[in-house]
C-alpha cells in the first residue's frame, strides 16, 4: 500500500509540474503575443512618419523660390534616387531655340526637357512661354512636360535600360559649379521650384526656372 501512495504523490507532483509548465506556456506565449503587436504597432508609426517626412520635404520645393544653393541641395539630397531635377537656367532661356549657342553646355550628352504652362523671364525682361531645361539624375521617358494644378504632368516613365530595367541617370554635374558655363547655378540666385507628379499623382521630379541673377 505504501508503494501506490508514492506513486499517486509522484503523480501527483508530475500533473502539478505539467499545470505549471502549462501555466507559463500560455504567459509565455501571452507576452510575445503583445510584444508583436506593439512592435508591429511600433514599426507602422515609424512607417508613417517617415512618410510624413517624405512629403514634407517635396512641399520644400512645392511653388516656393529658393536660392541656388538649395537648388544644388536638392541634387544632392535626390542622387540616385528615382527622382528627377530639372533646372533651366537663365542661359537656357535667353537660347529657347538656340542650345548649341549655350556657353559650355554639351548638347549631345545631356537631355533636353521642354516646359510649357510655367512663364519664364530672359535676360532681357521678355516673358518666355516655352522654353527648356536640363535633365539631371533620373531621366524622365517624357521629353515635354506641361503645367497643370500647380504642378508639371508626365504622361511617362522614367528611361530604363533595355537589359537590365534599371533607371537611366544624368550625373555630370561639375558645370553646375562651374562659372561661365549655362549650367552653372550662382548660390545667390533665384528659382522658381515646381514638383513634377506622374499620371497616378505621384511626386517623380522638381523643376527649377531661374528668375533673377545673382
């Protein structure tokens, strides 16, 4: 008799062992339950502030005038991203139908980007309707762009290499530095900075004009 009342007190201690390990099984999985959800909570938040710093950052250039130097900035912020920037100097707009006579520019390597809807002003104070700018980093498939609701529309995409369907880039860009040449950026200057949206509404692009010299 002694025999089963140690087995029934080993019994006894197994089924309160399994209770417990039962017990923090259902705590263990409760925690890593909530752990998930707030961290899942955690990374949606971050999600959508990073997107609310996205956006911010386009509204910089949303319609505003800014220097020059901003106008380098925004090379540098974008580089290598899918991201157009265009920029038409005042050299640009004095040679709307004249390019090769662009102190420095290489007519052959860069791309040219017509713009209408967005008045421009030449070196001689007459308004200039349509006129065009360079295209630096990502090229846009789209060789005219128009202005509409504030913003430039492209009806395309961006240039894609046939093998590989990787974007296409512009990146020389020492002439922006560079005195004398048509592309060069003074940093006290004023652009006129316009965003560039595609067919489903999206930011692809920035447009800068120049509206005063140094």
């Amino acid at each position: 008799m002694a025999g089963m009342g140690d087995e029934s007190i080993d019994l006894s201690k197994l089924g309160t062992a399994l209770f417990a390990f039962g017990f923090v099984l259902v705590i263990g999985l409760t925690i890593f339950t909530v752990g998930k959800s707030i961290t899942n909570s955690g990374a949606d938040k971050v999600t959508t502030q990073l997107d609310i710093v996205g956006q911010s950052e386009f509204d910089d250039y949303d319609q505003q005038t800014v220097l020059g130097t901003k106008v380098k900035a925004a090379y540098s912020n974008f580089e290598g991203k899918a991201f157009a920037i265009i920029v038409a100097t005042r050299s640009m707009i004095d040679h709307v139908g004249t390019p090769t006579d662009c102190p420095g520019l290489d007519t052959d390597a860069v791309t040219q980007i017509g713009m209408i809807g967005l008045n421009a002003t030449n070196s001689k104070g007459d308004i200039v309707k349509d006129y065009w700018g360079i295209n630096y980093n990502a090229l846009l498939e789209e060789k005219t762009i128009e202005m509409k609701n504030g913003a430039f529309l492209t009806t395309g995409t961006f240039v894609t290499d046939k093998d590989t369907g990787s974007i296409d880039y512009y990146n020389r860009v020492s002439n922006l530095k560079k005195q004398g040449t048509a592309e060069y950026i003074p940093t006290g200057a004023k652009y006129m900075s316009t965003l560039i949206k595609d067919s489903t509404g999206s930011t692809c692009g920035v447009v800068f004009v120049q509206t005063s010299a140094n």
